[in-house]
C-alpha cells in the first residue's frame, strides 16, 4: 500500500546521498520506486547560504513536506474558517429554484471578492464535500461517481436510420440553433407514462412534455406538434424502438439521426439534462401523477439556471441574445 515517506526514510536518502549513491540503489533499499526517490530529492531539496546549489537534509525535507501537505488542504479548511463561505456554498447546493453545481458556485463566489486571497475553487469545495461531517450534502451534488459498462454493438432494428457522420457541420459545431437532441425518461418498465426531453445542441435550452404512453407514433406526433411553435431543423435520437417512426418527421422538413448503438456519449447534452431533471423527478416516480405546470415549473429553472459551457450564461440568456 502507497504511503508517505517517513522522517526515517528521508535520512536514509541523505545518507545514501553523501555516499554518492544513485537513485535507483537507494529505491532499492527503501524497497520504493526510482520515481519516488526523484521527485522526493527534486522537490524537498533546499539551498543553504552557504551554497550555490540544492541539497538534501532529511531534517528540512521533511519540513518541507509537511508545509506542502498543510497547504494542500488550506483551501477545503478555507470553507471551515469562513462561516459566510460555508454558509454561502450549502444555500447554493440546497437551491431550487436554479440548478447548481462547485464549479458554478466557486465561479459565482470569486465574481463577488475584492481580494484574490478570498477566492475558492471548485476542487476545494469537492474536497470539502469529501468529509465525513459534509455527508449530509453530498446527497444534493448532481453527479455521483461510477460509469456502466455495456457491451456495444454493430446493428440496429429501426429502419432508415442515418448515422451522425451525416448531419450538418452546424449542427456536429453546435453553430445554428434548431437542432435538437431527443431522450425519454420512464418511470418504469410496467408503467406507460414517461417524459419525452428535447434540448437544443447550442444553446441548451431544455423541453420536457409528459407522455400518456411510449409509442413511437405518439413521441413522432408530439415532435412534429411542436414544429408549429418553434423551428425544428433536426432531431438526434438513440436507438430505442421508441423512436423507430422517426422518418414520419421527414412529412414535416425535419431531419432525423441515430447514434451508434451504446454510444450515448454522442449526444451527452441530452443525458446530462436528463440527469439534472431526475434531481426533481427520481427513479421510480408516476409521471401520470406530476402535473403539466410542475413539469413546466422544473424545464423553467432548469432553463434559467447558468451553466459553464455557456460563460456562465443560462439557456434563455443564450437562446433571446
């Protein structure tokens, strides 16, 4: 197991070091790696007065090395210090009414400061949220660690599908507006009622419409629906059987693509919203019992709240320029 090195350990480097021995005898004592022993002589070294050039002490070595330690954690113990730092970062990650996450809220702080000595950055409220005490908050950070691993593959049951490498240079650069990415969120499997989200690929604003059921022709009725209200110039979706009616939209001058099968990280834009609204509707939830105005309620937050692939901007900020 990896551990630091011990006050014993740096004399055993000074030792071997007045006894001209290389590196990679003394890792060989220490039974650590050349690699170690390198970076410990490259970074603990000191420069006394009476010498021109860097040397090793065990003594200021291990110093050095301890200072490096404590300042390492100077910031996390930054928020501890400062009670309105504290108190700012909880209300922020107990917010509502906009979406938010440490790089926001560390972004949002240091716009505030006078002073670069009262800056905060998201790293250290990650490392803060790490402690034990912080437990509590940690059930309000958006993303949660862990990624699935699942088998890809080759084909697809729906027909006519058009891979991605065919979409507009507008739409892959997220230059135009108008071009869409398309999920569904589901209860589950038993029940019918789900949740069909559309966000646009450049400015990221979201659109969340209940559904009574998954039907594809129902999901291709309500996007071509929607074509009378706002502009569509195309729509990405993934390959579920859901949206095997995709071409009923070509009627309606609207452009259709596919993803390649489990590679959902080609339209992440999509997944990541889809993750944000599950903050106010988790797994499990009856969409069937969630009214038209909550659902309205939450597509409005999320689209007012800032985001930091938009200078800090929100979606409607973006979307009205």
């Amino acid at each position: 197991m990896w551990k630091h090195l011990t006050l014993q350990d740096r004399e055993t480097i000074e030792i071997q070091l007045w006894r001209w021995s290389k590196q990679n005898e003394i890792a060989r004592v220490l039974n650590r790696s050349e690699s170690s022993i390198s970076r410990e002589i490259k970074n603990n070294s000191v420069k006394k007065k009476w010498s021109d050039k860097q040397e090793y002490f065990a003594i200021e070595a291990n110093h050095k090395a301890y200072v490096k330690r404590w300042w390492a954690k100077t910031q996390s113990m930054k928020i501890n210090l400062n009670t309105e730092l504290k108190q700012y970062i909880i209300s922020e990650l107990q917010r509502k009414d906009i979406i938010t996450s440490p790089k926001t809220i560390a972004e949002l702080w240091n716009t505030k400061q006078t002073e670069k000595k009262n800056y905060i950055t998201h790293e250290s409220i990650y490392k803060w949220l790490e402690q034990p005490a912080q437990d509590k908050y940690r059930q309000f950070l958006l993303y949660k660690k862990g990624y699935k691993t699942v088998k890809a593959v080759k084909w697809s049951k729906i027909k006519w599908r058009v891979s991605l490498d065919q979409r507009s240079d507008e739409a892959n650069n997220r230059t135009q507006k108008w071009h869409y990415e398309a999920d569904l969120i589901v209860s589950n499997k038993w029940n019918k009622s789900a949740l069909l989200t559309l966000i646009d690929r450049k400015t990221r604003l979201p659109r969340i419409f209940k559904l009574k059921d998954k039907s594809s022709k129902n999901i291709m009725d309500i996007i071509a629906s929607i074509k009378e209200e706002i502009w569509i110039n195309s729509v990405t979706f993934d390959n579920g059987m859901e949206f095997a009616f995709h071409y009923l939209l070509h009627d309606k001058w609207i452009d259709t693509f596919f993803c390649e099968p489990y590679h959902s990280r080609e339209k992440w834009s999509i997944e990541n919203l889809n993750r944000i609204i599950r903050r106010f509707f988790p797994k499990w939830t009856n969409f069937a019992d969630i009214s038209d105005e909550e659902i309205e309620r939450v597509c409005n937050i999320i689209a007012d709240s800032p985001r930091e692939i938009l200078g800090y901007l929100s979606p409607n900020q973006v979307h009205f320029q």
